[in-house]
C-alpha cells in the first residue's frame, strides 16, 4: 500500500465526490478534503446535464466503465444511506436508441459487436424491426438502429451528486466552500493547495476534479490540459405527441430526446464554428433549436410537428478537444497529482468507475478493479488519441 494520508479533491461534482466516497469507503484514515466554490452547484456540469447512462460506446473501456456505472446506480439506495434514509434517483432504464443511415449501418453494426461481446444488453434493429417496435418513428431514411433493452436510461444528476456528497460526509470527507486559487510545489511534488479564504492545504496527493473549469487548475501546475469548457444547450418541450416505449433517441444528425416526465428533454452540440470555449450559461442558443433540433426532430417523429418549449438551460461540457474521452491519472511531470478530466459529457455515467479508480490508484498505487490506465495523460504528450466514434 502507498502511504497517502492527506488528499485534497479540488472539485465538489460527480467526480470528486465519488473520489471522496471511494477513498473514505476504503480507508477511513485518509484525510480527504474537497473544495467546492460553489454548494449550490447552480453552474455544475452534474447538476445541468441531461444525466443519463448507456453502454453504446465504441471503446472497450468505455462499455465497461458505464456497466460499472449501471451496477452503481442500481444500488445506490444500499450504497449510499445515510443514517438509514436511502436516496433515490430516479432512475428509469429506458434506454439508448441510436439510429443509423446506409452510410453509418456498418459502425453500426461493429460497434453492436463489441457491445454484446462485454455483455451490454443491446439489441440490433434491421429497419423492418425498428419500425415495428417503434411505430411513431419515421424510418424511411434508416437502414437500423441499436437499443438498449437494459442498463441504458435517465436519473436524477443533481440528485447523484447531492447523494454522494452527502455520503462521503457521513463518512468524514471535509467539504469547504472555497476555491482554489495555487499550489506550493517541491520539486515534482505539490506540497500544499492554496484557497481564496487563505488556507494552504497540506496533501500527500492533490485531484484535479474541477470540470469545466479544470484547464484553470491545470495552469497552476504549469500543466497544458486540453480540456475546456463548451456551452451545451438543453430544452424542455411540450408536445401533444403520445410516444409509447420511448427511449432515448440518437439521432444520425447527433440530435437527440429523449421523455421527462409528461415533456420531453432534447439538444444538440453546435457546429464547430458556432461552439468556441466559456460562453455565458445565462444565454440559451435558441436558434440551435429553431433551426437545427426542432426540424430534425418533425422529420424523425412527425408527431413532433407540434413542439412548444416550456424551458430552456445550457450548461458546460468539460470538452477533451484531444480526443473526446475522459484524462484518468498522474501527469508525469508532477508526481502527485492525479487528473480526472475532460469526460466530454460522459462525466456522470463514468463517474462512479472513476472514484473507484481514482481511489485505488491513490491507496496501492495501481488501478485495481478496471484499468483505467489507457485515458492516462501519457496518451496526450504521445499524441495517441483514444477515438471514440458514438460522441454525443
């Protein structure tokens, strides 16, 4: 075992706080201190998103870290009581339908191959099944799709994080509402975290779990990431439309819906030369939806002809514009310091196997249970991308 006695988490969202769940868990004489700026988590990336889970990825690793993922939050009621009162999250596994035109049918199809071979639920759908399992569905243009008949659906992601922050609290993780502004560094090793209150952290191990706003963390140790923040803007309509056994749907366009309740959820990145970094979350990009999703969605669903948005939000996604896929681990030039960055949308299914991770890699010095060692930094400095070719 490495002996680790002080970590500082900088970052109080889905990723830190399951490093601080994960840590505690294992072993209880760790200090664990988590800085979070903002309690309310009004701007977190966890708490804005469209918090849902599936296992149609196209990277190994990927499939097995968000069938991880599925396992935790099916039990998250057991796993993360406190005091006997169990949290919910609301999960509903209605899963992914990712949809595919003759010229993305044969990805299609490799990418349900590697699904099904590490034991993902996924069932394939030639046009004639697809049409006849979903009949409100306009397939004219399609030539299949792939669906999740288990372990793929929604949740509650404010509700996730509240959980296991209360959770790793219960089991002594210290929470401060500050942020961090330095490091003190000896040699290749951080020796202290810096705060705006005034404090300097003392820490045998520092974490990089700061989301959108990691790049800024990174900076202070003299470390390029490439991760940034990019707006994604998500809206919540209205629609006389009775959609039977509604997953959430991909479409080949990258649009996507997907039920809330009694409405539904939909979105869609922008275009590259519409999507530069930091822009205001208080702005919604309502032309994206006029003239991209809401034209996109009538020709895929006719019913969805009537449309009337009842709400809009944006949020950031903490983009990998290296390769799309999350950075798990040390940095080596800094041999202290552990990155958990740039999931590109991904950060709240991926975030349970990546405080487990993280958390291993602290206390014995090695991944443990998944190896998680392929989205290391070294891949970056390698210019070695990790393509990931179901990005949404």
């Amino acid at each position: 075992m490495v002996s680790v006695s002080k970590v500082v988490v900088v970052g109080g969202g889905v990723i830190g706080s399951a490093v601080a769940y994960f840590l505690r868990s294992a072993d209880p004489s760790v200090e664990v201190t988590v800085l979070e700026r903002d309690p309310s988590y009004a701007r977190a990336s966890s708490a804005l998103s469209a918090a849902s889970i599936r296992q149609q990825f196209s990277t190994p690793l990927s499939v097995q870290m968000s069938l991880y993922g599925i396992e935790f939050l099916r039990s998250i009621g057991e796993r993360l009581a406190v005091g006997g009162e169990a949290p919910s999250i609301d999960l509903h596994e209605g899963g992914y339908l990712f949809l595919a035109t003759p010229a993305g049918e044969s990805i299609l199809r490799e990418n349900h191959a590697l699904q099904t071979s590490l034991g993902a639920q996924i069932r394939y759908l030639p046009q004639g099944e697809l049409q006849a399992t979903f009949p409100w569905l306009n397939s004219e243009d399609l030539v299949a799709g792939t669906y999740g008949v288990s372990g793929e659906g929604w949740f509650d992601g404010y509700g996730l994080v509240q959980a296991l922050r209360k959770k790793a609290q219960s089991l002594g993780a210290r929470y401060v509402a500050t942020d961090a502004t330095g490091v003190r560094r000896e040699g290749r090793r951080v020796t202290h975290v810096l705060t705006a209150a005034g404090d300097a952290l003392e820490c045998d191990v520092m974490v990089n779990a700061a989301g959108a706003w990691a790049r800024h963390v990174a900076d202070m140790l003299g470390i390029d990431l490439p991760v940034y923040a990019r707006r994604r803007s998500i809206f919540n309509v209205s629609s006389p439309a009775k959609l039977e056994r509604c997953p959430l749907l991909i479409d080949p366009t990258g649009v996507y819906f997907r039920p809330e309740g009694k409405t539904y959820i939909c979105g869609t990145s922008p275009s590259p030369d519409r999507d530069p970094d930091d822009l205001p979350l208080d702005e919604v990009d309502h032309a994206l939806f006029d003239d991209v999703i809401w034209p996109t969605l009538a020709h895929r669903v006719p019913q969805f002809e009537a449309l009337r948005v009842e709400h809009a939000w944006s949020g950031y996604y903490e983009y990998n514009v290296f390769d799309h896929n999350a950075i798990i681990g040390y940095h080596p030039d800094i041999e202290n310091c552990i990155f958990a960055n740039g999931f590109s949308g991904h950060g709240l299914q991926q975030g349970p196997a990546t405080g487990r991770g993280v958390a291993e890699l602290i206390l014995n010095g090695r991944f443990v249970s998944l190896d998680l060692s392929p989205l290391g930094f070294e891949r970056v400095l390698e210019n070695r991308p990790v393509v990931e070719r179901n990005v949404v």
